[in-house]
C-alpha cells in the first residue's frame, strides 16, 4: 500500500486515502458570513429539519437576495443561495437534530448534468448526489407575463449513517463534479427509519411478476396485483425498490402500501388515473417519480389524475417531477383524507380540486417548487365545498399562488404556511376566477402565515398582496368571508389586497379581516383597486414600507373602497397620488404640489362622457360636467389624508371654443366625509380663456381630507363644469 500522498485543493488540504476510496478532509478556509432570511414556525409538521445554504459554512458566492422575475435567487427559499463555481468550493451544513439522510434543493445551468460530493464529518463518502437541469428551466409560453422558469430541483441520498446533532454536512466541488456551478438553495435533513415491512393480509407486486430496479415494465403486475387485491379484500404490498410504471393503473377500493417514501419508488408520469371510482382508495408511504421535463396542459401526467370517489387517503407519498401531484376531476369526490404528504418540483399545481371535490381535507403536505397553485380548490363547473385545508406549508411556487380558493363554498383555510412565492401570485387567494362557480357560503381564513410571499406581477406591473381577493370574473357578493389571526411577514409589496383583475371595477363585499399582524411590509398594509366595502380591524403594522392605505378604484370613475373597522395601529398613511406606483420601501413623500391629482372622485351627476374623475386626471382639455338644467351640483375629492390646504385652482378647457362664463360655487372641506364646514362661501369664479380659464380661491389654511365644490349657477352652459381642480397648501 503506498502511503497517503497530499493534494492542494483550491480551498483545502485533503489526504486521499486510496485503499479506502475516501478522502479526509484537514483544513477548510473560513466561511463567509451571509444575513440568514427569516424563518417562522408555522405549517406542516416534517420529519426533516431544513437549513438554508447561505447560512451555511462556505467559501462559495452567496447569490441575493434578489425579487426579479426569472432571476435565480428569486427562485430561492429566502431568496438567496449559495453558487459554487470551481473545485473545492463547498457548502458545510452542522446538524441541529440527528440525521442519515439528505435531500438538497439545488440549480444546475441549462443543460448540465453531473455529480456533487458529500462529506460527512471530513470524510468524503462514496457515493455523491446526482444532479440534472432536465426538469428545470420551463417554458409556458401561453401564458401572459410567464418568462422562463422553475430553476431548482431536489436530489436526496441516504447518508448510510446514523449522525447526531453537531455532525458537519459538506457538499464540495471535486474533481470529479464537472457541472459547475452548482448552486445550492437549501438541504433538508432527515432521520429516515428502517423499511416497513410486509403487512399480513397482503399481495406484493413482485408476486405478481413487478421486479424491482431492473429497469422493466412493471404495469401489467401491478394491474394484477390490483385486481387480485380487491377481490380478496387485502392490500396491495409494494415493497422497497424502483418500479416502472410507464402505463397508468385505475384504483378503486383497494389499499397501496409501501415500505416508505425513501424505499419504494414508482417511477412514471401518470401513475394512477382514474376516469371514474366509487372510493375508498388508499394510497401509503412510497414515492412517485416521474420524467415530465415539459408543462404540457393537455396531458394528464399527474401521478394521480382523476377521481378518488368517497372517503379515501392519500397520505405519506413523495411526489416529485411530475406536471401535478394530485390533479381530481371526472367525477365527484368526497370526504377525502389527503395528508403527510410531500410534493416538489412539479411543473404545475402540488395539488387541485377541480371541482366537486367535497367536504375533504388536505392537511400536513409540504410542498416546493411548483410550477402554479401549491394548493388549488378550482371549482370548475361544480363548487368544491366544505373542504379544509390545514397546517400545510407551500414554499417558492413559481407561477402562481400558494394556496388558492376560485370560488366554492364553505371552505376554510387554516394554519398554513405560504412562503417565497414568485411571480403572477401571491400567497393566499380568494376570487372569483377561471369561471368558476362564485364564492359562496362563509369562507374561513384563519391563523395563516405569509413569508416574503407576493411579487410583482409583470402585466400589472404592480404588487400583489401576501393575502388577496379578485373579483375578476364576478363581483364578490352574497358570500361571508372571514379573515382572522392572519400572519404577513416581510412582505415583498402589499399586505392584503382588493382587486377586480379584469379592471372592470367589480364590487367587493362581505369581507372582514379581523385580527392581523403584518411584520414589514414593502408598499401597503392595504392595496385597494376597486370599489365596495370591506371592514379591516385589529390589524397591527410594523416596518411599513411606503404608507398604510392604497386606495384607488380602477377605472377611476367608480367609487373607492369602503374601508371600515377599528383597533388597527401603525398603518394610518394613504397613498395619495394614484396615478404612480412607488417603489418597495421607498416611504411616504410629504404631499407637495397638486394634492387633487389623481385622487377619488364623487360627483353628484355627471353627462356621458364626462365623469368626475376627468377633473383631476392632470389633463385640462379633459373635463367633468354634471346633469344639464339642474342645480345645485356636487363634486368632491378625498385626499387620502388629512392635509392643510389654503388654495384652491379651478380650470376649464383652456380652447377659443369656450367663451367666457362665471360659475356660482362654494367650496367646503371636511375631516372626516360626514361633515363639512365652510371655506370660502358662495360666489362667481369668472373663467375667461384669454387669461387661461383659470379662477383661483384662497383662504385661511384649513386642515382637511375632503374637499368639495358646490355649483349653484353657470353663465355659459345650464351644468357645473371642470377641467381640473387643484388643492395646494399655499
């Protein structure tokens, strides 16, 4: 045996010990100190404890944090990551509980594939972590605003080793490990138990001809299996090993066992598809793997897809690289037990109920990196009803929401986690979208956490809020929704958002948030584009980025949100301009210049094609006119706050084509929209075009937030008339 020959590495010194095919590690170079994200304690309950690369050992380049759309740490948990780039860069995890097995998120550049070496506690183990781009880098073209994503994927391997907390974790570039860079978002550690074993009063699959690993068509022993299985009312038994299942298998009345998800695979696309079932399917404790690189919405390859018919369950699986995870259709379903479940990298929804799915509950999944919902209730033609989803936690999908109700009635939303989402979503949404039957009945949020959850949304190109609710296909009515205990932590943009997502300015009702606690928040607390009423109470705001309150209808012509409630502290700012967007923590500027522009506007009547809010759109040749041959006329305009005004500019089209007139007006301001006093009393404004048609009126500064002019009379044309109306301080 020849004797230990040393090596430099670019960031250590290791002894090869050749005979043993291991390499001990003696020196490492400092790691570099990088800001840890916050982490909370909320969702699921895992059997893994997961620790963020970046705050991790290592001599590699911490990536982020960074929020672009298509950028790769905005994939991050966190959104930062650590790249490694060259031989001896590393990532050197300490465990916090005792572990033998590791699963790590991770990006390889387009078109890599490659290994990566694992040390444990200095000593480089013999098998590493085989890595692939092969399910990352998505195109959905077909879908406006997608740009290229899903970057990340999940590679696990059993350490062969039992290690206890304080044991070191190394992922390193060797020699050997030729796809660099390698960019490692996270590792999650686990203590995988042994293998179940064979439970009595069951059929195994290999009885049936399914042999495991060697790479053949396992369906029709499975089929057989199945069927042998329900006839004589025993379990199907797969156990540990990899099974080919390249043709989809129809379950119904039947039990599925494996000896575990880290032991019994099914590898294929669309493992069980069921057109119709009359239930009591149980599916436990194996892993579906499939070979879906592509999103492809005509496809079903889901690793279940169908209908699972009443009272079955769905519990202790690993999904991973299918399009969906549990995509239910065809057919009703009811009373459904969907648990414990761990669901990554598919190239669209964790899981969808799309439509007649009733009375079941989805609780205890975990699920990351989705291409669209994480958890999706759709009721599409037929409303999924009385459904609960609990204790679930959803982090970084990347199309879509965390969870999303699209109508249905009496479903309840409790205890989640939503963490990292990306872009066109948000973390929880309530709407009525995708034609779904409306939201009916009382819907229950409570006690849910967001995480840096809300993004950008790039055909708006404005925030969309962490907790939402679009009224894009119909108006929110006749439903009672209940928002309480909710949690918004560092939130990208807004906090909590009401919008019509077609801009149509549908109404928004019977919503009540009553309880919050947003812990920074980019923009708003509240983000407000459409008009109704909703109550907002108990909502306590700290770290606000820019203001409280958006308040700003779209189209501008339709009145503001009715915002009631009480008991709400540290967010009592608005937003003032409504014709721009701030930037994420940009703050609140002091009010200056035009305080009207742009702001809510309630007219007492108005002529087609000439509404209020033409009067402060900051274009004069744009005007507002009220009813013609009737007096007195109205128009007022909240500006969002309360401020001291002293001037008042009053203008009409400045054009030849208007001859002079003097318009009899009084102009009043008040506090509170309720009561109003007087500011200058009523008198003629004469409007002349040679001087601009411009009247102005000055008083004693007055501290208000509504202003409001009174027309009595008008020289020129039997109506109140306005181009423009202008509040200044001075």
């Amino acid at each position: 045996m020849h004797p230990p020959q040393l090596k430099r590495l670019a960031s250590a010194a290791a002894v090869t010990v050749a005979a043993a095919g291991l390499t001990v590690l003696t020196s490492a170079v400092p790691a570099t100190a990088a800001t840890c994200p916050t982490s909370v304690s909320a969702g699921a309950s895992v059997p893994f404890v997961t620790q963020e690369a970046e705050c991790a050992a290592t001599n590699g380049t911490v990536i982020g944090p960074d929020y672009t759309q298509a950028s790769l740490p905005s994939e991050a948990s966190g959104r930062q990551a650590v790249r490694l780039d060259s031989q001896g860069q590393y990532v050197e995890f300490t465990l916090t509980a005792p572990a033998n097995a590791v699963n790590v998120h991770y990006n390889l550049a387009d078109g890599k594939t490659g290994s990566l070496s694992v040390y444990v506690n200095g000593t480089k183990l013999g098998s590493s972590l085989a890595l692939t781009s092969r399910y990352s880098y998505i195109d959905t073209s077909w879908i406006p605003g997608a740009k290229t994503h899903h970057f990340f994927d999940d590679a696990r391997l059993q350490l062969g080793q039992n290690l206890s907390a304080g044991a070191k974790v190394r992922l390193q570039v060797d020699s050997a490990d030729t796809a660099a860079p390698y960019t490692i978002d996270l590792a999650d550690f686990e203590q995988v138990g042994a293998a179940g074993t064979r439970p009595a009063n069951s059929l195994s699959v290999t009885d049936y001809g399914a042999t495991a690993n060697d790479g053949s068509d396992d369906t029709q022993a499975f089929r057989n299996a199945i069927s042998a299985a329900k006839s004589q009312g025993k379990e199907v038994w797969v156990p540990p090993g990899r099974f080919e299942i390249p043709q989809a298998l129809q379950v119904d009345q039947v039990t599925i066992r494996g000896a575990g998800n880290w032991y019994s695979v099914l590898h294929g696309n669309n493992i069980f598809n069921n057109g119709s079932a009359t239930g009591n399917i149980k599916l436990y404790d194996f892993a579906v793997f499939g070979d879906v690189t592509e999103r492809n919405d005509g496809s079903p390859d889901n690793a279940f897809h169908g209908v699972l018919g009443a009272n079955s369950v769905v519990s202790g699986l690993w999904i991973q690289n299918t399009k969906c995870g549990l995509w239910l259709m065809s057919g009703a379903s009811s009373g459904l037990t969907i648990s414990n479940n761990r669901i990554l990298d598919t190239m669209a929804d964790g899981i969808n109920f799309d439509g007649n799915v009733t009375n079941s509950t989805l609780s205890n999944n975990y699920l990351r990196n989705n291409g669209d919902d994480g958890l999706a209730l759709w009721s599409n033609g037929s409303p999924d009803s009385g459904n609960t989803l609990s204790h679930n936690t959803v982090v970084q999908p990347n199309l879509a929401n965390g969870i999303a109700l699209y109508g249905g009635s009496n479903n309840t939303v409790t205890g989640n986690l939503v963490q990292d989402t990306n872009a066109l979503g948000g973390g929880i949404l309530v709407a009525n979208r995708f034609n779904s039957v409306p939201l009916g009945g009382t819907i229950t949020v409570s006690d849910n956490t967001t995480l840096r959850a809300g993004a950008l949304d790039p055909n708006w190109q404005f925030g969309v809020g962490a907790l939402w609710f679009d009224a894009r296909d119909t108006a929110i009515t006749g439903v009672s929704i209940n928002v309480t205990g909710l949690r918004a932590i560092e939130s990208p943009y807004e906090a909590i958002q009401f919008i019509d997502g077609n801009g149509a300015g549908k109404t928004i009702q019977g919503i009540t948030v009553n309880g919050a606690t947003v812990s920074g928040v980019g923009t708003f607390v509240v983000q407000a584009q459409t008009t109704g009423s909703v109550t907002v109470s108990n909502v306590t705001a700290t770290g606000v980025g820019v203001t409280g309150t958006y308040n700003c209808p779209y189209p501008s012509s339709i009145p503001p949100l009715t915002i009631g409630g009480s008991g709400n502290s540290g967010w009592s700012g608005t937003w003032l301009d409504c014709s721009s967007w701030p930037a994420p923590n940009s703050g609140n500027p002091q009010p200056t210049g035009n305080f009207a522009k742009g702001r809510p506007v309630t007219v007492s009547s108005s002529t087609g094609g000439y509404p209020g809010p033409n009067a402060v759109d900051g274009n004069a040749s744009t005007y507002w006119e009220s009813a013609n041959g009737s007096f007195p006329q109205t128009f007022t305009v909240d500006l969002g706050t309360a401020l001291s005004v002293s001037r008042v500019v009053l203008k009409l089209p400045p054009s030849s084509d208007w001859g002079t007139r003097t318009q009899t007006l009084s102009i009043s301001g008040s506090a509170d929209g309720s009561s109003y006093g007087t500011l200058v009393g009523s008198r003629g404004f004469t409007f002349d075009p040679a001087s601009g048609n411009t009247a102005t009126a000055t008083f004693g500064a007055a501290t208000i937030r509504y202003l409001r002019l009174t027309f009595t009379a008008n020289t020129g044309w039997p109506a109140a008339q306005a181009s423009e109306v202008e509040a200044y301080q001075s």
